[in-house]
C-alpha cells in the first residue's frame, strides 16, 4: 500500500460517512495498512506505520490524526512484548488495532453520556470553532431537558465557528449563541472550568503552569 492509495483510503472513509472523526478514519486506514503490509520484520513494520502516520497528518494536519494514529500504533505495538514469532505478532496486533478501533469508534456517544451530567440549567458554555463530539454533548443536554446558552466563537481559518453555529441552531441543539464575546475569568469567582474538546485522551492545564487568567478576549478574528 504506498502513499497514493493510503492517502485515498483514507479520504474515501471521510467521503463514505462525513460524520466520522479524522481520528477513526486515520485508525480505519492504517488497520487496512496493517493487513495489507508485506513486511518481515516488526521493525520494519513499526518504521512503515510511523511513516504512514506522517503521511496522513500531510493530508490532515489536526491533532485528533496525529494523535489517533500515535496512540494506535502504541496499542498494537504492546504485542511485540509477548511474542516472537511475527506471523503471530502480526495477528495479534491486527486484532488489536480492531479493537481499538471498535473502542474510538463509540468513544464520542460514551463521552455525552458523561458530559452532559455536568451541564445544569441556566449554565453558560462556551465552545470554539467546530467539534462533534462537544456538540454530541450539548445534544445530550438538550435530550435531557436541560435549559443553557452557548457562546460560539469563530475559527478564521476555516470558518468551523460557522458550521458549528448552524449546527447548534438546527432543531436538534436549539439554544442561544452568539459569534463575539468578552469573557472576564476571575479567580474570586471561584467557578467551575469544564474543557470538552476530544474523543482521544488530550489534556491541556488551565491556567498554562506559571501563568494567571484575568482577562480573555475572544474576537472576530483569530489572527
């Protein structure tokens, strides 16, 4: 499989269901990489993994694609640990990486079962640009008669602030949003800070390490 077919594998999945994540199609992929490699070698075979991973974050640069296929590749890679044999190897971590697929696959439906609970009435959400899984969340809420606003802010770039203000004004999530905000964080205020953003397990501190939020200002514009 070279890097032409990898990369229409890879935009076929995206074609065949817009609603899939990059991530699950990127794991999608590189499973069918994996069956298809004619590698002898489980060195070989994790070079030509890594390889295809850098080639698909060339199609699709967002976090959720690098990230997907660096945590995929380290599941399957386990597999090494326990057998010798790469036939058996091979085996066991094509089995694997259908699990892991299967597991991201329903990540986003088991993450609003858990978020939403966090949403109370009368709250304030503020989201930024576009994500499925936060909106698979605010729809949740919305099933479960809560009553809240959301504030949308634009990603310039590629206007996914856009899609998502539509998306959150369609029957399904019908709530309050505005495009221009002006957020006032103040430590004496001493309210709770909830960040949803992935499927995949990325953690980001807030405030950074070493710094203090006083004041944020989210514009037009992002640049």
């Amino acid at each position: 499989m070279d890097d032409k077919e990898l990369i229409e594998y890879f935009k076929s999945q995206m074609k065949e269901d817009p609603d899939m994540a990059s991530a699950v199609a990127a794991i999608r992929t590189l499973l069918e990489y994996l069956r298809r490699d004619k590698g002898e070698t489980l060195q070989g075979l994790r070079a030509n993994l890594t390889s295809a991973i850098e080639t698909l974050c060339g199609v699709d640069s967002s976090v959720a694609v690098s990230s997907g296929g660096e945590l995929f590749l380290r599941f399957i890679s386990l597999t090494s640990l326990e057998y010798s044999d790469y036939s058996k190897c091979k085996k066991i971590m094509i089995e694997r990486g259908e699990i892991f697929l299967r597991r991201t696959s329903l990540s986003r439906n088991k993450i609003a079962d858990l978020c939403h609970t966090f949403i109370k009435d009368g709250a304030r959400i503020l989201t930024h640009a576009y994500s499925r899984v936060v909106l698979r969340v605010l729809e949740a809420a919305v099933a479960a008669k809560k009553r809240f606003s959301v504030y949308i802010t634009e990603s310039q770039p590629d206007l996914s602030g856009q899609v998502s203000f539509h998306l959150v004004m369609s029957p399904a999530v019908l709530l309050k949003s505005k495009l221009r905000i002006r957020i006032h964080c103040k430590r004496s205020q001493n309210r709770p800070l909830i960040c949803q953003q992935s499927a995949l397990p990325l953690t980001v501190p807030i405030p950074a390490p070493g710094r203090k939020i006083t004041e944020f200002e989210v514009g037009h514009s992002t640049g």
